[in-house]
C-alpha cells in the first residue's frame, strides 16, 4: 500500500499562517496540531516542514533510528557558534565527544559544585534585597542569566572571570532570539525575498557580531585556564588533558566550549524563571514547597535530593514551560511516519511544548498539576511525550546538572524572598530558540520576614 502525505494547511491557507508563525509559533504551532492531528506537513512550493506530535514515532526518530535522523544541519544558521562541537557535528565525531564529556556532568561530582553555586546565589540574593528595598519592579530571568552563567563558566571552565559578562549574556541572547532558527520554512521564505528584493538581512549581521563577542570571551577564559591549570573546572578539565596530550586542537576546545555557552545556562534561566512564576502564580504550590523545604534543612547539595514535592513542581514546570520549546532532526531515507509518507531531506519539528499539552498524552494539559508525577508512570525518564530534555543518545549532557541547580536555587531563594509576577497570565511566546513569554516577565519582591 503506498502512503499518503500527511495532512496540512492548503498553499494559500500556509501563506495567510505566516505572521503567526513568524510573530508567535509556539501558539500558532498548537493551533495547528490541535486542527490537523500528530504529523503533519507544513509549508508552500517545495518547501516543506514536518511536525511530529507522536510518542511513539518521536522514539523511532530520536532513539530507534536515530543514527538517520542527525540534527548537525539543522543548526547551519548558527554554525558560526556550535562549529563541530557536540551540537552540530556528525555522529562519529559526536560519540566521541559524548563519551568524552559526560563525566563532567555527573552527579557524583554536584558536591565540588556547590560552593561556587552558593556564592552566585549570594550575589543574587544581595541584588534580589536591593530591588526589595527600593520596590522597583525588574526582571527576574535577567538576573538569573548573570547568575547561572557565572555558576556554569566558573564550575565548568574557569574558577575566575575576570572579563565582564554582561556584553556576552547579551550576545547570546541575540542569538537565540534570531527568529529564522525554530521557523525553517519561513526562513527559507525570507531568503528568497531578500534575494529577490536585492536588500541584507540586518539581524543577520548582528548575531555574526554577537558570534564575535563570544568568540573573544571563550579564548580569554581558556588562556586563563592554560596557565592556572588547578583552578580549572570539571569540562574544561577534561579537554585540557586532550589537549597536552595532542588530542585536541585549541580550536576545537574554543568550539566546545561555545557549545555549552550555546545550551547550558539561558535554559536553565529560563527554567528557573518559569519556575518561580509557577509557584508564585499557582494558589497553594508555595506553601508546600515552602514547608518541604523547612522541614529537611539548610539546602545543601545532599538535603535538595530529599525535596521530593519540589522536584515534582520542577517536572511540572518544564512540562508547560519546556525552555527549549523545539528542535529538529532531517531525515536522510524516506520514512513511514505512521500512516504517512516523509521523504528522504525533509525538515523535521519535534517539540516538547506540543507534545506536553497534547491532551492524548495529558489529563487536563493545561494544568499546573505537579502532583500527576506521582504516578509511576508518569516519571518514568524514557517517556517519549515528555521530553523537556529530548531522549536517546542525544539526551541533554547536561539535565542532571540543570535538575540540580534549579532544586538548589529554588530551596536557597524561596525561603527568602516572596517574588509577584505582574504577568498572571501568559498570553504569547516570542518566536526565538526559547520559550520567552511575549510580554517579558516582571516581579516585585518582597524579603521574608
Ligand atoms: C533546563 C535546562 C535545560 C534544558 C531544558 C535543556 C534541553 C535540551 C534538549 C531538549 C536537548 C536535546 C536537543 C536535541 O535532541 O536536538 C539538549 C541537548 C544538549 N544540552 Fe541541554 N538543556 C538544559 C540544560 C543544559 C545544561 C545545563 C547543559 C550543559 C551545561 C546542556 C548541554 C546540552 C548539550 C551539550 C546537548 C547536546 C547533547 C548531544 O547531542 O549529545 N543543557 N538539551
């Protein structure tokens, strides 16, 4: 029996999508899957998208056979950062690499992480007091920005940064807001008309610039790292001892290096921020997660594993509010997605956002439910309808360490400040690499007595 195609908007029903994908996917994307079901095609002359909204067909695409489904050219337009590092190389040179680094982002070493951790948490708590006195109203996710990419180059890379942070913090964030990544298909779009139009993509020349300034700060930290070899953390360790033993060129070090600059601290940021505003937001999570915290003592890197409520709140936050929202595979053979047909070079959408509010996976999906993790099932790490970290062999390195550091700065800020978003409902997202809400996400704070 030979395959249909999947479902999917008309051309001309495509083109009057358009600046909804462009202004608001992830809203516009839920729209869809809602009308058109699990796979679907997506696009106009050509130039076609493939979202998947189906658990057991995301498990043959990131884990079954993953091996034909490589994301490395998915990431192009931003290749200028990920270079052949972990993200973006292919699968021979990435199992490797994977092999290589994961022992940096092992739980059993989260203890030699802690002190540092809990000097950027005091910073924050000094700034967090400032803000409280003056009752200004500010941006909490900025904030944690600055302090969890301090905590992530300094346990990582480097012990010290004497370089100043915020002008890199802003050129990642540029980055990941460029709104050509997550929407393939407009961009291509858009190419075709800048080159019919003959005009230069200007948001383009600014995320090369803003490829520049962490280019400048990464080769900074790691001469910094040559010549105070003891000072230097778990990841940069590990390349450094390839490096003298001519394994690794200094290139490639600079290059993973970006790559964890790329992955690692905006998604926890995020996550963190997505988390305080659900507890603040939701009646009744605080005060549980306030006395859970109370009743195991001084949060420390031993007593968070014990907070077993907030771990649950954790999960149920990334569920609504997975930081990355999608990534991409290709597929390099033509496939039976289902009851359809793919072809072979076809762009393909996995995201979590989707699959977390696809009410055939969920009771009741938009729910701030934390307590639905505790069925056994629903817990389980190898779900395919819950993927907030993906799944596979390319699983995040990184989702202890960011599991661990959101335990750690929800139970060391919680019981000191009380933080009241003014957004009490989200109504859009913005339409980069991130989950951003559309209206950014401000708070005053108030200390606890
Ligand atoms: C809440 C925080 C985080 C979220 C939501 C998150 C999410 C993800 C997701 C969804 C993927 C899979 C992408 C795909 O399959 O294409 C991924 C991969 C990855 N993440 Fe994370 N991440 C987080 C934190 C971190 C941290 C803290 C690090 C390191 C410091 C990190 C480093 C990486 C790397 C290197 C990969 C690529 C893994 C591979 O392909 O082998 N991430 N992350």
């Amino acid at each position: 029996m030979s395959l249909k195609a999947p479902p999917g908007p008309s051309p001309f029903g495509f083109i009057i999508m358009l600046p909804g994908l462009l202004l608001n996917p992830v809203v516009k994307l839920n729209a869809v899957c809602k009308k058109y079901g699990p796979v679907i095609k997506l696009g106009i002359a050509g130039n076609y998208s493939y979202i998947i909204n189906d658990k057991e067909i995301i498990r043959q695409i990131l884990k079954t056979d993953y091996i034909k489904f490589p994301r490395g050219r998915t990431l192009d337009e931003i290749k200028f950062l990920l270079g052949n590092g972990i993200f973006a190389s292919e699968h021979e040179l990435w199992s490797v690499r994977r092999r290589l680094l994961k022992p940096a982002f092992h739980s059993s070493i989260f203890h030699k992480l802690e002190n540092v951790l809990k000097e950027e948490l005091q910073k924050t708590t000094l700034k967090f007091q400032e803000f409280a006195s003056g009752g200004t109203p500010f941006e909490p996710e900025a904030e944690f920005q600055k302090m969890l990419f301090s905590a992530t180059i300094r346990n990582l890379f480097a012990g010290k940064i004497s370089a100043d942070t915020e002008p890199v913090i802003q050129a990642l964030n540029k980055i990941l807001a460029y709104p050509g990544i997550p929407q393939h298909t407009f961009r291509v779009v858009k190419k075709q008309y800048l080159r019919i139009s003959g005009m230069k993509d200007k948001s383009r020349e600014e995320i090369l610039e803003a490829g520049r300034v962490i280019d400048k700060f990464t080769a900074g930290i790691l001469d910094w790292a040559i010549n105070n070899p003891e000072e230097c953390g778990t990841y940069l360790n590990i390349l450094l001892n390839e490096f003298f033993e001519g394994r690794i060129s200094r290139e490639d070090i600079i290059t993973e290096m970006k790559n964890i600059i790329f992955a690692g601290y905006d998604t926890t940021a995020s996550a963190l921020t997505w988390l305080i505003y659900s507890v603040s937001v939701n009646p009744g999570i605080e005060e549980k997660v306030l006395s859970e915290i109370a009743s195991t003592g001084v949060p420390d890197y031993q007593n968070v594993t014990r907070l077993e409520y907030s771990k649950m709140v954790i999960k149920e936050t990334l569920r609504l509010y997975p930081p990355a929202w999608v990534f991409h595979r290709i597929s390099t053979e033509d496939f039976e997605a289902g009851s359809y047909h793919i072809p072979a070079n076809s762009w393909i959408f996995i995201s979590p956002f989707l699959m977390h509010r696809n009410p055939e996976y969920w009771d009741n999906p938009d729910d701030f439910y934390p307590e639905r993790f505790e069925k056994e099932e629903n817990s389980e790490t190898t779900r395919f309808d819950y993927i907030p970290f993906g799944n596979g062999p390319h699983v995040c390195i990184g989702n202890s360490l960011a599991n661990f550091q959101l335990i750690y700065s929800l139970a060391y800020l919680l019981p000191k400040f009380r933080i009241e978003f003014r957004n009490k409902k989200i109504t859009g997202f913005t339409s980069g690499i991130g989950l951003k809400a559309d209206k950014p996400l401000k708070a005053i704070i108030r200390e606890r007595k």
